[in-house]
C-alpha cells in the first residue's frame, strides 16, 4: 500500500506543479528527488526499521523543497509512530514557518499553505486557522476547517458554526465532520446554534450533538423538536435525541412521534 500511496503522491505533484516556472524544476527531478528521499523512507517504514527518516533528514534544502508536498499527502496513510515522527521532522524543517508565511500572499500556494497548517500545527496554528475561514478562495476555507477539527481550540466551534450563515458561508458537511472531531470541546458553541436564526445553521448543529453524544444536549434538543419551524431541523433533532439514547431523550423523541 505504501508503494501505491508514493506513486500516486508522484503524480499528484507532477501534476500540480508541472507548469510552474518559478524556480526551473522539470517533473523528472521531482521524481528523482522522490526516489532518492521518499521511497527509501517508506521502505524502511514498511520493514519497521529503526532510523527510517534518516533518509529524510538527510535531504538538501532543494530535495525538501520538491518533496515535502508529497509527505504532506502521505501523512494520513503512514502507521502512528511514524506519522508522529514525520511531523516533527517537517516541523523542524520549517514547513510550518513556511507555511505561515505562505498563507499571507496572493499565490496559488496558499491552500496548500493552510493544508500544511491544518496537517502539521492545528493547536499552534489556531488562530491563522480562524482567520482563513473568511478567505476568499474556497479551498482555503476547507483546509481551515478540516484543521480546525484537529485543533482543540474551543473558539473553533463558534466560529464554524457562525461561518455556516456568511455571504461566503463555509460547506455544512465538513463543517459537521469538524465539529464532530472537536467533541466535547463544541458542545457549548452547538448548544448556542441551536438559537440561530438560520435553519441551515441549527441543522447542522442538532446533528453535530447528536453524533457526539452530549447528554445535556437533550433539553435543548427537545425543544426542538417539539416547536421549531422547520421540519428539516426538528428530524434533525429527532436524531440526534435517537442518538443520545438516553432515557430522556428517548422519552422525548416517544412524546413528540405522531402514532399511526
């Protein structure tokens, strides 16, 4: 799998950064950079060998700069330890400075930039999250929000949830998943959306309760239920009580259901 996961990243930034002239760089040194540095680390992780970044460690500052895109996408796919590990060492490599840097300019790179934020420094790196979720380009917007998820931050949650009724409003899904990451951390910022005035908004968060499983959410919830305008939000809320499970929120999904 591993083998798969670096032909597809190959391609994947063959593809992206081909028709770049800015620094001189032809697809075939991208792949030997690759070979070089990447293959021989993923190599090693597959074996479980000790000292499997060396080979990253090792690189030169161009090599970096041609790789790393790629262990960004890799991220995800590597075992725990060695996930670990690779974080620190882009870390240290400055990919987060670099990236800070990256989301201030008017570049292509930019939702790049804010991927790396979200991937390698969502707790550090909050509030630059927080200030990206009103940026312009779309994709930017996303990679704040998966980020977000990652980032503990209790001020994510109201943001999210307020970005959901902007001009620009930010994708109700994946702001969902997000909010489902933070846990515990959004339930106050959800239980304050379920008063918003957009249905959309109290949508979203009835759902996010739910799939968290905040016990006192079931009063809110209920209410609801039982006098909210929308009849998308009150099936909403009729889930995320279901989900709750609790014996209130049992009850109160059994009160509210017309019987045939």
């Amino acid at each position: 799998m591993l083998y798969a996961l670096l032909l597809s990243a190959t391609l994947f930034v063959a593809s992206c950064l081909a028709g770049s002239r800015a620094h001189v760089v032809t697809a075939a040194q991208r792949e030997a950079a690759l070979s070089r540095h990447v293959q021989p680390f993923l190599q090693a992780v597959q074996a479980e060998q000790a000292g499997a970044l060396e080979h990253l460690v090792r690189a030169d500052r161009r090599s970096w700069l041609l790789i790393e895109p790629t262990l960004l996408t890799m991220l995800p796919q590597l075992p725990y330890d060695a996930r670990g590990r690779l974080i620190e060492v882009m870390r240290e490599r400055g990919a987060v400075a670099g990236a800070l840097r990256g989301t201030r300019v008017l570049s292509r790179r930019r939702a790049h930039a804010a991927e790396t934020l979200g991937t390698l420094a969502p707790q550090t790196c909050a509030r630059e999250l927080l200030r990206l979720l009103a940026d312009y380009d779309p994709e930017v917007r996303r990679a704040a929000i998966r980020g977000l998820g990652h980032s503990g931050e209790p001020a994510a949650a109201n943001a999210l949830i307020a970005g959901l009724g902007r001009r620009r409003g930010l994708e109700p899904a994946l702001v969902l998943h997000s909010l489902v990451r933070l846990g515990s951390t959004a339930v106050p910022g959800l239980l304050w959306g379920l008063d918003e005035r957009h249905p959309g908004v109290r949508a979203v968060c009835a759902d996010a309760l739910g799939l968290i499983g905040a016990p006192n959410a079931t009063e809110p919830l209920t209410l609801l239920l039982c006098d909210d305008p929308d009849p998308e939000v009150r099936e909403r809320a009729a889930r995320a009580l279901t989900r709750i499970g609790s014996p209130a929120a049992r009850g109160a999904v059994a009160v509210t259901t017309p019987t045939s």
